[in-house]
C-alpha cells in the first residue's frame, strides 16, 4: 500500500519516492484537484523525507499564495478527497500501469513468436501497440 504520494498538479505524481506517473498517465479516476483558478492547488506533499507535509496553492496565475499543512491521512486536500484517497488512488493507478505494460510485453511476445512460427522473421516484425493499449483507467 502506497505510504507516500507528491502530486505537482498538471505534471506528475510520485509514489513513495520511487514510482513517477506523468500528469498525461494518471489516467481517469484520480480525484480532481483545481488548476488554473483562484485557490488552485499546486503541490500534494505527504512523505517522510525531511521538511512539511502540506498542500501548496498558487492563484490562477501561478504566484504561491500559501500552504496548508497536513498532518494526517483523513486531511481533506480538496472537497472530500484525503491523502488517504490519493494515497489509494496512487497504489492502484501504479498498479494498473505496472499490469497494461507487462500485459503489452507479454501480447508483443507472443505476436512475435506467432508471427516467426509462420516463416516471419524479428527484423520484419511489427508490433503497433503500446502500454496504453492495456490501461484498464485511460484518460
């Protein structure tokens, strides 16, 4: 289960400090977070590394414009959505990503061997489908 989670908004998600979701492979169940408007969140920051866990905001123009501490995962971050609800959505966004790119290596495998078991070779191969093809969450 995901312990950590750092969303910079329309650019990433990090979970637990290792895993990077770009913002265009979030896919379509992550909760909204405001952008672009008055009050629009920023950053997420929960995690153990040394500093404050908090909520960023800037204005519709990107100036900052405060912070908003965190300190524990039923914190609501925007309307009723938690840390614990991002957190949750990150495992199994992570999840989904790790399965749509196994599932496409496993598919592209097996088109390969099909295709060289009827007199094909490797270097006439072609295989047009990605990661994305399996996302079971696209946007």
């Amino acid at each position: 289960m995901a312990t950590q989670i750092v969303i910079s908004n329309e650019d990433y998600v990090k979970i637990d400090d290792g895993y990077r979701i770009p913002w265009n492979q979030r896919g379509n169940a992550m909760p909204e977070l405001p952008h672009n408007i008055p009050e629009s969140i920023h950053y997420v920051v929960w995690n153990t590394l040394q500093g404050s866990n908090e909520i960023q905001k800037c204005d519709g123009e990107g100036t900052m414009i405060g912070n908003t501490p965190l300190t524990s995962v039923e914190d609501v971050v925007y309307e009723t959505t938690t840390v614990q609800d991002l957190l949750d959505w990150g495992q199994t966004r992570k999840a989904q990503l790790e399965t749509a790119n196994a599932d496409n290596d496993e598919a592209a495998e097996a088109a390969l061997q099909a295709h060289i078991d009827g007199g094909g070779t490797e270097d006439d191969f072609v295989w047009n489908k990605t990661w994305a093809d399996y996302d079971p969450a696209p946007l």
